[in-house]
C-alpha cells in the first residue's frame, strides 16, 4: 500500500469551515472518485500557534496515486465544486508518501 499524508496551515480563523467543506464536500467527492480517504481533521498542536489540518489517504500503488491524484486535481467536479472553499483557506500544506501496510492503513481509519 501507499500512504500519503498531508498536512495544511491554514490561515488564521479559518479551520472551523476548512474542516466543514472536507467533511461535507471535499471527503465525499473524494470517495465518489474512488479515492479512499483514510482520516482527516484538526491537529491536535498549532504549531507557531497556527491552525493546522491533516488528510491521510491510501493507494494501492504509486502509479495509481499519481494518477488518481491527476484525475481527480483536474476534475470539472473538484475544479467547480470544493476546490475554492479549500484553498482559499490553506497557507501552505506538505506532503509526505510512504509505503505501509494493510494493517497500518486500517489501523489509522480507526479512531
């Protein structure tokens, strides 16, 4: 499996809706995709005292990563639906991609 983990800074103020748009827009439009979003949410440290988020997702491989991530990025769904409310919202974000286990990708859904 591959695990990608991303992290936000978000922009003072803004982690309450930021939140609110993955949980009702974002996350499902992901799924619908065929993405499978494994957890998201609030961190629980701000760092330098700024609000911060994280998404974990999981691909069977790297190939697929790339190019669900390039279909989904690209989608008139994405690009005229969420999107907006998302970015607008994220100072800066960093991604990290792994490899991990069945089990351990299970093990992070499970909260």
């Amino acid at each position: 499996m591959i695990l990608e983990v991303r992290t936000y800074r978000l922009k003072p103020g803004t982690s309450g809706e930021f939140l609110r748009v993955m949980r009702e827009e974002s996350v499902p439009l992901l799924e619908r995709a065929g993405l499978r979003v494994v957890d998201f949410g609030r961190s629980l440290v701000a760092e330098d005292g700024h609000e911060e988020a994280y998404l974990i997702r999981a691909f069977g491989s790297l190939e697929e990563h790339e190019r669900q991530e390039r279909e989904f990025y690209g989608s008139e769904a994405w690009l005229t639906g969420p999107r907006e409310a998302i970015v607008s919202r994220i100072e800066s974000y960093h991604t990290i991609v792994m490899e991990a286990s069945e089990e351990a990708v299970k093990a992070l859904g499970q909260r």
